[in-house]
C-alpha cells in the first residue's frame, strides 16, 4: 500500500502552522513492514516550515519503520532554482504560489500542487519590544535598524505587497535571503525589528516578541506542496 506521504505531511502540517498544539497527529496511513528496505523521502521545504515539518519527519518516520525522512530548508526562491537544475527531491513545500509556478512552469510537478496553509507577516522585536513598535509605519522611523527578506523570496514579496498597499517605504539595514535569517538578527539584537511569519515569532517563544498589523492581511501568503516528477520515492512520496 501505498504510505502517500504528501497527504500525511501536508494535512499534519496544516494543523501545527494553524497553532493546533505541538505534537503530531498520527498517520492514516499503513506503516510500512519490517521487511521493506529502507527508503528515503527527501522533501525541500521553505525556511519558515522548519520547526513543523521537522516534528512532522520524525513523526513520520516512527510511524513508518524503514523511512527515513531527509529534509532540506532554504529560501523558496532557491529552493525552485535548484529543483529547475536537477536537484534530486520528492517533495516540495514552497511559501508562495509564485515560487511553486517556477516548478510548475518547467513541467517539474507529477500532479498540481496543493494548498494546504496560510501564513501572514508579523513584526518581530527582541523581547519587551524597547523601541516601541505598535505600527506598520513605525518601521519607516529613520533611528530603526530593520531587516526584512530579500526581494525575490516570498516573505520580500509580501513585505513589498504591503508597502505599496499602504504607501510606507522601508529602508531595511539588511534584505535577507530567508525569514530565519532575519529572525536571527532580531534575537541576537543586531536589528530593532524584523518582518517575519506569524508562525516564526510563535516557534522562538520567549527569544522575541511579536507585533501584529491588520496591514498584513493584504498580503497573505499561501503553502503549496506536491510531488515532483523526477522524484526518487515517488511511490512513496505520492
């Protein structure tokens, strides 16, 4: 039978992005026998997923014996270049539709890939939020060291989207390729404030505080997932 890990992992992760408790629901799914030889599902996911769909690999690989779950995080956008460059992969999460069309557009997907999350932009500031950021705009303040994500990569993009949406121009210190990047210069205090995913400000629990803005709302960013052509396992990974 087949385990069909894109439906386990997309379904569980849509729970845990949604905030549904820490712990993984169990797989549907029929394990795979002691007999079987060992496989490895190899899945390129978007930074942002990193904390879900590592608990979700492991759940995964305790309920199916003989898997073992190789999982690759970076930027979406560098993520689809190296699947258009042959990169060997089953599995690919990206943290926007336009980063998923660059894999699609190449004819790379065995079948349409599927939503399975939302995510939207949250303000992250180190804890105590000591400069006081309660607003989108406050970012443009020039005293501010902020770091937001390149251009290129889905959280850039959505920043962007806001920006033009709300006609507040930011002048970050730094563009990040990844929202884990500028999470990281935020809990190391070398930024003020940073633009990351709600989800990212709720994995670092007590490293950073979050700020909302209802302007994140014009931008919010869809999780599609599918299996590619090429994929090694693609039994298992379908």
């Amino acid at each position: 039978m087949k385990i069909r890990a894109l439906a386990v992992i997309g379904a569980a992760a849509t729970l845990l992005l949604a905030g549904c408790g820490g712990s993984s629901t169990g797989s549907s799914a029929a394990p795979t026998s002691a007999g079987s030889a060992a496989k490895t599902l190899t899945v390129l996911a978007a930074a942002s997923l990193t904390e879900s769909f590592t608990a979700l690999g492991k759940q995964f690989e305790t309920d199916h014996p003989g898997v073992t779950v190789k999982l690759n995080f970076a930027g979406s956008s560098d993520l689809a270049q190296q699947i258009v460059q042959g990169a060997p992969a089953d599995v690919f999460a990206a943290a926007s539709d336009a980063t998923m069309k660059t894999v699609t557009a190449a004819s790379l997907t065995a079948s349409p890939p599927t939503t399975f999350a939302k995510n939207v932009l949250q303000i992250a500031t180190p804890p105590g939020n000591p400069k006081g950021i309660a607003t989108f705009a406050d970012l443009a303040k020039p005293d501010l060291k902020v770091i937001v994500c390149a251009p290129q990569v889905p959280c850039g993009a959505a920043e962007q989207k806001i920006e033009k949406a709300s006609k507040v121009t930011l002048k970050p210190v730094s563009q990040e390729s990844d929202v884990k990047s500028v999470l990281a210069k935020v809990e190391s205090g070398d930024a003020d404030a940073g633009l990351v995913y709600v989800t990212d400000v709720n994995s670092a629990g007590t490293k950073v505080q979050g700020v909302n803005f209802p302007e994140s709302a014009q931008a919010s960013t869809n999780y599609p997932i599918a299996v590619l052509k090429s994929a090694p396992e693609a039994d298992l990974a379908g």
